[in-house]
C-alpha cells in the first residue's frame, strides 16, 4: 500500500521540495566496511521521493556519512546502477527492537523508484539518460568486494534459480557499464576496470555453462560448511579447497579464474609463501597484472627465502619485463640453493653474453661453478 504526503522526511528537518511517498522498495545498501559488520546490507524502504528516502537498518549508521543505494530490478535482481546518497539523520526505533530508522539525501534529486502514479512535483525529475556517466570508484571497489570473494551469483547480482537469458542480460548490462573504453576520460580506473570485467566474464562464463554452475555450486556449499558463526573454522581446508580449484583454472589455462580462486586462498593463509607465488605465476600471465605480480613473488619470498621455484619464476618475469640485470639475481640466488640448477646456469651465460657482465655476479658465479 502506497500514500503520499507533504510532509517533510523528518518532522525537525527542512521541507521537501517534492511529496513522500509511502513504499516498500527493496534496497541493497553498500557502506564503508567496518570491523565485525558486513559492508553490504539489504533491507526496504519505507518512504521514498526524488530527493532520497527512509528504511531501516541495524547499524547506527553515522550522519553524513557517504553511501551507496542499489535498488530492485524485480525478483532476486538488483539494477546495475547505484546511486551516491548522503546520512541525513538516524533515530533508534522505538517499536524494533536493535533496529534504526535512516534517512539518507541522494547526491542529485532523481525519481528511481518507478511509482505507477507519482505526485506531480515528481515530474521534472528522473532516471539520468545516460546511466554509465553516474559509475563511481566506490561502486567499482563495491563490486570487486564481489569479485575476490569469488561470489558469482552476488557480482552478477542474480539469483542462483535465474534463467540462462537473464544471466546473459545482466552480464551484458553489467560490461557495457563497466568496460574501460566506456570511461577513457577516468584513465586512472583502467586497472580497477580491467580485473571488474575479468571477474564478471568469468563469473558468466561459469553460470552460463550447466555443467561449471553445477561445479561452482557444489563447492559453493563445500565452502559454506567450512565456516562457523561467520569465521573459518578451518583455514587450511578451505585453502586447500581453494587452491584445487585455481589448478583446475591452470590446467584450462583460465588465468583470471586462478587468480580468483588464489586470491581466497591467501586470505585463509596469509603467511604461505607456496600460495603467493602461485598467484603471482597467475597474475604473470596477464600483462595487466605484472607489476601486482612482482609483488607477490617479492612477498613469497620473503616469507619463504629457500622457495627456489618463486625465485627461479621470478626470474622469468623480470626477463619478460626486460629486467636483465634483477632477473640475473635470482637466477644467481636459484643456484646458490642448488649448484646443479642447468637452467638457471644457462640463463646466467645468456644473460651475460647479451650485456655487460657485472664483477660481482661473475665471481660468484665463478664461486657456485668452481671455474675461475
């Protein structure tokens, strides 16, 4: 049931400039991430107009603070627009227990709300024309929150009962916003842009073929029984788990996949070297992602400075990178942990017959060889 009124959307706030209207809209609202609370909460409105709305929440969220309001686009779907609002005002419930009543001002008036009949002073306002002019860089980070969780169904904002002609629909409505040739003049997104579009392809790919959604599912749910009251109860199964799904994408040569899958499992464990490294071995076949895999494979092997093959790819990298010289020092550092290593030999003399050859990497060579 719907009504509208000309009151203001707080009785001690400023007059409106156009009607409430009283409705439920579901609402999925994305906050800065705080500890112990999840970013993302989905709730209703209840009452809206072109300037922003009212809905309950159970955080008390902060006045003035910045968020961002994605609405229904009907069942289990989520419009792939969001809009950037502002905390008006927060009052604790009186009638729900734990709950808050928020308002929030949308940064620019617009009617998003499709009222069948709304008020007259709602006519001059409505959805922007062109909707990828409104993307921001919060909402980007928003959605490969998605993305390195490796939450396809979320990222796609579907349901996992939706149709193989509405997954296509969203992922097509979801890349046209989002490809990096749509926002040249942001170049600075680039990056951001170019792992979204990765993520959402291959979340596509997956959900669209019966046979990968039906494996995605399946460990979808071997996932879920690893936690426990919202923590991992068990981080080196679930890095496990997670690591034989990123070998599955490197066997198919699905680097992006790898790298999704890699990316959950340092989560679990942080501290292993031996999981870094293969990320970085993912990342390094993605030109994009070269320098992020530079750092891996520096963090891996400060962790683990004995992982000879972190050192030895490594290597390889910095000479796809055109790095001779650092490339040169772990090949060196490879044979210092195993004198017999042929390849990293022959890397050495090619190296240094292509350029000059520093005196102390000959000596120590030298010393490593037994040749003078």
């Amino acid at each position: 049931m719907s009504g509208t009124s000309d009151l203001p959307v707080h009785p001690s706030g400023p007059p409106r400039r156009t009607a409430r209207v009283t409705l439920a809209v579901p609402l999925r609202i994305f906050r800065p991430p705080r500890t112990g609370e999840d970013a993302i909460e989905e709730t209703a409105t209840i009452s809206v107009n072109c300037h922003g709305c009212r809905y309950f929440s159970q955080f008390p969220i902060q006045k003035n603070e910045k968020l961002l309001l994605q609405v229904s686009a009907g069942p289990d779907q989520w419009a792939p627009e969001k809009y950037t609002a502002r905390v008006a005002w927060v009052l604790k419930s009186q009638r729900l227990a734990g709950m808050y009543q928020v308002a929030v001002e949308f940064d620019t008036p617009r009617n998003i709300w499709d009222v069948a009949h709304p008020p007259a002073d709602w006519k001059r306002f409505g959805r922007p024309a062109d909707a990828d002019s409104e993307v921001t860089v919060d909402e980007i980070h928003a959605l490969l929150v998605f993305a390195d969780e490796v939450s396809h169904y979320r990222l796609l904002g579907i349901s996992p009962v939706a149709s193989q002609a509405e997954t296509k629909s969203r992922f097509y409505n979801l890349a046209r916003r989002y490809h990096p040739d749509r926002h040249m003049d942001r170049p600075e997104w680039t990056p951001l842009l170019l792992r979204l579009m990765d993520a959402l392809t291959v979340a596509y790919k997956t959900l669209s073929d019966d046979e990968l959604k039906q494996r995605y599912d399946q460990r979808q749910l071997r996932m879920d029984s690893f936690k426990d009251g919202g923590r991992l109860s068990d981080p080196d199964r679930l890095a496990r788990e997670c690591l034989e799904q990123a070998r599955e994408c490197l066997s198919a040569k699905n680097f992006i996949g790898s790298i999704l899958w890699l990316r959950r499992a340092i989560e679990a464990r942080p501290e292993s070297s031996k999981y870094r490294a293969l990320l970085a071995t993912s990342l390094a076949a993605v030109p994009e992602y070269r320098r992020e895999a530079v750092e891996q494979f520096e963090k891996a092997i400060v962790l683990d400075p004995a992982n000879l093959t972190a050192h030895l790819q490594y290597a390889q990298l910095l000479e796809k990178m055109k790095l001779p010289g650092r490339a040169r020092s772990q090949y060196m550092r490879v044979l210092e942990l195993d004198t017999s290593h042929r390849q990293a030999r022959e890397r050495i003399k090619e190296l240094e017959a292509a350029g000059p050859r520093p005196k102390s990497a000959s000596s120590l060579l030298s010393r490593l060889t037994g040749r003078r």
